[in-house]
C-alpha cells in the first residue's frame, strides 16, 4: 500500500477521524508515517473547524489500532537512528497529548507497544470487544519509550502498570474496562459509531471551553490542589471574554426564562484580584551565544564552557551554545567545535548526574552552510539537538542578516529543515522586526503572524518571537502574543524574546506572561545584543553601519531579575535561584564591568523579619502612649474605615 494514504481522515460536523492504514503491517508506525502523523496533528490543531479528533485503525484483514513501532525498519537503524525515532515518536504523542482539542482513541483491535501509548495519551479511550492491548517492549529486552512508563500508571495505578509492563503482559478489553484504561467497550461493528456519538456530542460545545477545559485538568491532575485550582481559575479567566460564552449564557437564560440584573457580574470576583499568568514557565538561557557576541573581548572557551555547565546545573535546560556560521565576522565563535565538544564530554556534568536527554543544546544556523555543519557535527556525537535560522519581516533588515531576499531563504530553510530532521535536529524559526525595524521603520504584527505560521507549515519545531532591537513597548508585546495565541493556541510553540534597549525588557516579559506565553530567554547580567565590530581592538564584520553608538545601550533581558520576579510571583522556573544570582556575580569578574542585575546586588525580597535593621525604642513608646503591641489605629477610631468614595 502506498505510504501517502497510511493516515486517512474523514471529516464530519466538527469531528476528524484519523485512520491508521498499513493493515499488512499491522498498522505500526514507520518513520514516514510518524511525520505524516505530525504534520497532521500540527494542521489540526490551527483548523478551528475541527473541534474533535478520532484516531482509530484500518479494519482491513487483521484487526488493529498499531502494534507500534515497525520493527523490520527498526532493524536496519543505526542506534543514533533509534534515538531520533524514539523521539521523535515521543514527540508526536506529546503532540496529541497537548492538542488543545478532545481526542478520542477507538482501539479497534491490537495495541500493543507504541499502539497502546498512542491510546494513552488520547483523551477518552473506547475499544471493542476484540481489542487486545499490552505494553510488551519488556519482552524485547527495551522498555516502552513514547509515554507508556508515565502515562499508563495515571490511569490504571502504579501497582498495575508496573505488573503490566514487568510482564509484557496482553490484556482484553474486559480487563482493560476493570482498569479504567478504557471508557467503553461495544462490539467491533459499532465502535466508531460510539466513538463518533461521543465526538459529535462534545463538538457543541464552546472550543475555547473544551481547550481550557482539557488544559486544567490535564496540568492540574500533576500538582497539589491549591496549584490546581489555580490553574483552573487562569483556564477559567481564559472563556470569559469569548463570544460563546456571552452566547451561552444568554442562550441559558432564554431557556430558563431567568432575570439576572445586568450589575451582578457572574464573571467578576470581588474578592479576587491577581493577574493571569502561568504558574509554570520554561527560561531558556543564550548568554554564551547571544551575550558574548557582542563582548569586544575574546571570551577563553573554559570560561564559554564553566558557564554553561553552571546554568545546566542551576536547574536550566535549553540553551544556545554558540553559533556555526562563518567566524570570520563573528571570531568570538571560533571555538564552537572545540566548546560543543568539551560541553559534552564534561565531567563536571557527568558527575552531576546530569541527563543529556533532559537538556536541549542549541547552535545558531542562519545559513545552509551552517546547518549543514551543525549535521556534520551531529553525526559525530557532539553537535546540537537544534538549531535556528531567522527572518525578518522587514526584508531589509533580513538581506543585512542574511545577504539574501526572503522568498529565496524561505526555500533554504524549507531544505534545511527537511535534511535537520532527517539527521535527529530540530529547526527553530525565528522571527524578527514584529514591532519595528532599526532600518525600515514600522512594520506590521500581522506580518509577524503570517511569518510564524510559514515556518511551522516547512517543519519548524518552534518559534522565537524576537524584538531584537527593544522596539516592543508592552501594550504591542501582550497584543502581538494575543494574536498569536489565538492564532496558534499551542504554547509549547512560542519563546518570547526580548532586548532592553529602551529599558521595557521586563515589562516586556510581564506584558507576555499576561498573554499566555509559558517560555523565554535571557541572559546573565542582560549580556548582548548586536554582533561586535570590534574584537580585541580589531575590527571585524559584527554589525556593520548600524551599530549602536554606544555599545552599553543594547542587551537582552537579564535572566536573574527575570527569574527572580517570576519566582516572588509564585511562578515555577525549575531554576536554583540563589545558585544564579551566584553566577551573576561572577560573570561580572568576567566581563569586568558592571552588568544590568540588580538582584545580584539586592538579591531576593526577605521572608523573614531582618532584625539588624530594627530601631530601638519602639515599644517603649508605643507603651508610653498606652498602645497594645500590635495597634495601628487610634482606639478611638473605627475598627473598620467609614470612607465613602465621591462620586465627583
């Protein structure tokens, strides 16, 4: 069977079905299908005519949902090969995981492996009597590798999953049923008709709902209850605005013939005045790369090095190492070779404990040469796990980055995209000048947004937001990141990032929060900015013309105020902040200058009372004029003030 109709789809009244059909294979999963599965999932999760998905499995000849991975090409893979294919078969079940849409698996028969883990990260899963499913890799001598070992004890319990996947153990449908692992069971003609009653059903509902919906519960079931209801109440800010709720409500009212008086607000809680924002965020750090660029002094490769292994020790796990181009306009990148291969053979980490799974280097690409370097790296064992090429929307400011025009560079990057993935690299597209260009002035945020979804229709993995000259002043930031959001509701997509120039970077940050956005990317001390003109007093390329006059002015945001205030406004980072704070400090001795931090010298807001600071005399006062300790106000005052705005 031909490899361009092994995912079928079907649509119907808000409802995709997706069919899985390699019936001679047992529908498993080969490296061509996994890419159409998750070109796919990407388009659905822009389509907002599909407001429900199915994914089922060809009934032709034997009965199955996929037995997972296809082990005859797995044979013939190198283990990098099987590196990359067990991710990126991870990646895709993330994806359906995270689709901001309800998905329902209809087990039609075997699951087993990467089949059953597929299942596991649908939504709601219904099966027919037939169906026969196990997490088997065990029996392989490998264990599952696409979810099943974090997902399958959510739903059935640990005890279960661990005797299940100990085993490699096949279970009914029936079992399955007593297991929670599935809703539902029928017989194997009507599944998808369930299925579809079901789908049908739920895709009345408001989208916007069911996203947040599906959103809280999913991140909520991860923490306590009292960071639970906190997300639900940020999901729940989320449908208010929206036009299907006002048309809800309204529609209730008919129904019920209500009168409820326009001044009793159902969606304003009085006694609730905090932002909205996510209490978990991902910061990624680009010192090294983005920093140093514009230092006008070598920076030694151990000291490129000793701060990277420090950030990865600090807690962060993304990070720009350095970038490929040519360093004869940028010699501070020299050394990348040299430093990507220290990095990773870095026994300081080693010691550590430190994953290399967990931790996501990147090398900036802007061309193919570039790119093609980073793969020749990559096939070595050192190179970067992703890379980035970026446009502008302004192609004059694109042809000074790029010296080429932008529908010729679309085209590079489409290619260069097509050979990083075949290589186990994922593209990050970058995207600059959204809120104006040093060179051509204004440009339009919708641009920025056509750009953006240019570059995830080539394979992109990700996007960089970038204001990359601090042209963003936090009204366009927090509209611009409401666009998008709307437009791409996928948060895992967007990394905000932006320099200070005219010192907005943190409201910037504030400003992106508001909208959404869970992942930025800063720098110590609010390091770089343009590429330097000058290094060890010679000239170079750097820049050019445009350089800023004074080289102080520019920066990106500083990763210790940001984390520091995202930390006091209770939001997770996943970063050791006093170990930064440290590290702040000492990349001042670095750069021997004084930098942008101010938490590095004020550190963190106290907790505790600081008790050097305390007067003397105040109690014996307060007693003096016959105060009780803890008294504010005159006795002879209300307990409670009688003030009364004017209306005035």
């Amino acid at each position: 069977m031909s490899e361009e109709n092994a995912l079928l789809k079907d649509s119907r009244n808000g409802v995709l079905t997706l069919t899985i059909n390699r019936p001679n294979a047992l529908n498993c999963f080969n490296m061509s299908l996994l890419k159409t599965f998750r070109s796919t999932i990407e388009e659905v999760s822009f389509d907002r005519a599909i407001k429900v998905l199915i994914i089922t499995g060809s009934t032709e000849g034997k009965n199955a949902f996929s037995t997972g991975a296809d082990l005859k090409e797995r044979a013939g893979m190198t283990p990098d090969e099987v590196r990359f294919y067990i991710q990126t078969i991870r990646d895709l079940f993330t994806s359906v995981e995270e689709l901001p849409k309800p998905v329902i698996a209809a087990v039609n028969g075997y699951a087993f492996g990467g089949g059953l883990e597929l299942a596991l990260a649908c939504d709601i899963r219904l099966a027919s009597k037939n169906a026969i499913v196990g997490l088997t890799e065990t029996s392989l001598a490998v264990i599952p590798g696409a979810g099943g070992t974090q997902r399958l004890p959510r739903v059935v319990g640990l005890a279960r999953a661990k005797e299940m996947i100990f085993r490699a153990r096949r279970i009914s449908a029936q079992e399955g049923l007593e297991y929670g692992l599935f809703l539902e069971i029928t017989e194997p003609e009507n599944l998808l008709g369930k299925a579809l009653e079901i789908a049908e059903e739920i895709a009345k509902n408001g989208p916007v709902a069911l996203a947040q919906a599906k959103y809280a519960i999913n991140k909520g079931s991860e923490v306590s209850l009292p960071v639970g209801l906190s997300i639900e109440s940020n999901a729940y800010s989320v449908t208010i605005p929206t036009k299907d709720r006002t048309e809800g409500l309204t529609a209730f009212r008919e129904k019920e013939n209500l009168c409820i008086p326009v001044s009793k607000r159902e969606d304003h809680d009085m006694g609730s005045y905090e932002m909205n924002y996510p209490k978990k965020v991902q910061i990624g750090d680009i010192t090294v790369r983005d920093g140093f660029q514009h230092e006008e002094i070598w920076i030694p490769t151990e000291a490129k090095l000793f701060y990277l292994e420090e950030l990865i020790l600090c807690g962060i796990k993304h990070l720009e190492v350095t970038n490929l181009g040519n360093p004869r306009s940028m010699p501070q990148f020299k050394d990348a070779d040299e430093l990507f291969k220290k990095l990773r053979d870095s026994k300081k980490l080693s010691r550590a404990g430190i994953n290399w799974d967990d931790i996501t280097l990147t090398a900036i690409t802007i061309r193919e040469k570039a790119v093609d370097r980073a793969i020749a790296a990559r096939k070595e064992g050192w190179g970067p796990d992703r890379i980035l090429m970026m446009v502008s929307t302004d192609e004059e400011h694109h042809f000074a980055n790029s010296g080429t025009t932008l529908p010729a560079y679309w085209e590079e990057a489409k290619r260069c995209i097509e050979k990083a993935s075949d290589a186990g690299i994922k593209m990050n597209g970058t995207v600059s000048t959204i809120w104006g260009s040093p060179i051509s002035g204004p440009t339009k945020l919708e641009d920025a947004v056509e750009f953006t979804k240019r570059w995830l229709e080539i394979g992109a993995h990700d996007i960089e937001h970038a204001d990359h000259d601090g042209s963003a002043p936090p009204n366009q930031v927090y509209k611009y990141f409401s666009m998008i959001v709307d437009a791409i509701p996928n948060k895992k997509l967007h990394v905000a990032h932006f320099h200070v120039t005219r010192g907005w970077g943190t409201a910037n940050c504030l400003a992106a929060l508001q909208a959404g956005i869970e992942i930025f990317e800063a720098t110590l001390g609010g390091l770089g900015g343009q590429p330097a003109n000058f290094l060890d007093r010679v000239p170079v390329g750097g820049t050019g013309s445009y350089y800023y006059r004074d080289p102080n002015v520019v920066g990106l945001q500083c990763i210790e105020d940001m984390t520091v205030m995202m930390d006091e406004m209770g939001i997770d980072t996943g970063i050791d902040v006093g170990r930064l704070l440290d590290l702040g400090s000492m990349m001042e001795k670095t750069i021997g200058r004084r930098l942008r931090s101010e938490s590095i010298l004020n550190g963190r807001i106290p907790k505790e009372p600081r008790l050097e600071f305390k007067r003397k005399g105040l109690s014996d006062l307060k007693q003096k004029f016959g105060e009780s300790p803890d008294q504010k106000i005159p006795a002879s005052w209300p307990e409670k003030s009688t003030y009364k705005p004017r209306e005035d």
